[in-house]
C-alpha cells in the first residue's frame, strides 16, 4: 500500500486508464489494431526514396495517428461524456497531470507499436537503425504532436463515435506533410514543408533509420514539431470544455 499511495498522480491515473482502455473494445481497435495492420501493410510498398527508411516513417506516423492522435481524442471525449473528468477536476492535481496521465497509456503503446513494426521492417529488408537517437526523438516529438492535435480536436468534438469524422481533416493535413516529405530525398526536405504537421516526424524517422542529417538540420526538424505541438496545445487549454457539452 506504501507504493500505491506514494506513487506520482499521473502513473495512478495513468494505470487507471490503461484498465478502462482494455475493456473498450472501439479504442483497443484503433489504438492496437489499425496501427499494426498499416504498419504490416506498407511494408510492401516500393518508396521511391528512402527505402526502408521511408517504410519506417510512414510506420511511425500511421501509429501517432491512429494511437495518440485518433485515440487520445476519443479517450478525452469519453472521458468527458462520463463525467470522468468533472470529478478529476476536484482532485488536488493540476490539468497538465490529468493530460498526462490519460495520455501515457497511448504513449507507450506507440512506442511498443513502433518498436515492432520498425523491428519486422528491418527484419524484413536485412538493415537496421543507423541513428537511434533520431527514430526515438520522432517518436517522441511526434507523440507531443500528436496529443496536442488530440487535445485541440477534442475541444470540439461531441462523441468518441464522432471523434472518426472530426479527426479526418488533421489526417488529411498530416497525410499531405507526409507524402511531401517521401516525395523527397532524406536530408534535402526544405524548411516550409518540414513545418506541415507530421513532415518533420517523418522525416527525423527516416534519418533515424538511414543515417545522415546534420546538427542544423535535425535541430531545425525538432524545433518545427515542438512549435507545431504548442500552438494547438495552448489553444486546446483554453477552449477546451472539461464538462460535456449541452
């Protein structure tokens, strides 16, 4: 009992969650299931730059989207429709604590998917990683991102069923940031589509796998994410309503 009580807020709403999230089953589909068979899926695509490399980027930006884009929003509005979070806001924690905490199940699901995916990938092509520090700080930008639009879409979305109709235009957005980035060769991305939402994790993701990319550059690709997490994150905590809408 010791452990439990002087556990951090955040991991106790956080494994609380991670419970309410199995005995779901619409999240569990799109948080663990739609991932892995993208995933699987384009491991059969012929990129035309960047290889596997490439394979991976996309693999890393289905699974921020579908786990922590689509599924922290459907989790924030459920949450909010069961009166969840009007309770939690009596608790003596801040809100950046209860964001973390139902964020993190998703977090680390993505890195369990991500770790996976990326393993088969390079199983499958007979390479490896090059700079792991880089697939690791795109998993880790792009889940900030990720949230962040998660946090924003929420503000205005009414249902989780809803949450699959109001999320299509930041997968639209990010899709095109993507396809941008592969149309490309790694490292030679300019800055203006790096600053499209998802162009920048795509491409840390790549670089991560393939190897190259100066200081400069990745420094550059890290910045615009961090940027692109905020901005909808500041909007998001001040717009978003923690009580269901009538």
């Amino acid at each position: 009992m010791a452990s439990t009580a002087a556990a951090p807020a955040w991991a106790a709403l956080a494994s609380a969650e991670a419970r309410l999230i199995v005995r779901n089953k619409a999240v569990l589909l799109t948080a663990l299931a739609l991932p892995l068979v993208f995933g699987l899926a384009v491991m059969n695509y012929d990129l035309p730059a960047g290889g596997t490399g490439s394979i991976v980027g996309l693999q890393v930006i289905g699974t921020l989207l579908f786990t922590v884009y689509l599924g922290f929003t459907m989790t924030l509005v459920s949450r909010r429709q069961q009166l969840l979070l009007k309770r939690m806001l009596f608790a003596p924690v801040s809100h950046a604590t209860l964001i973390g905490g139902l964020l993190a199940p998703m977090a680390v699901v993505a890195f369990v998917q991500t770790a996976l995916l990326a393993g088969l990938a390079g199983a499958a092509t007979g390479t490896a990683p090059q700079r792991v520090d880089l697939l690791i700080a795109a998993v880790l930008v792009g889940t900030a991102m990720s949230a962040a639009l998660g946090f924003a879409t929420a503000s205005f979305t009414k249902t989780a069923e809803s949450a699959q109709y109001t999320t299509i235009p930041g997968f639209i957005v990010i899709a095109a940031g993507t396809l941008a980035v592969l149309s490309k060769t790694p490292g030679e991305v300019v800055p203006w589509v790096l600053a499209v939402p998802g162009a920048a994790v795509v491409e840390l993701a790549r670089l991560g796998w393939n190897g190259g990319g100066d200081t400069a550059y990745v420094l550059t690709a890290c910045g615009l994410v961090i940027v692109g997490a905020a901005v909808p994150a500041a909007v998001a905590a001040k717009v978003f309503h923690w009580n269901p809408k009538r």
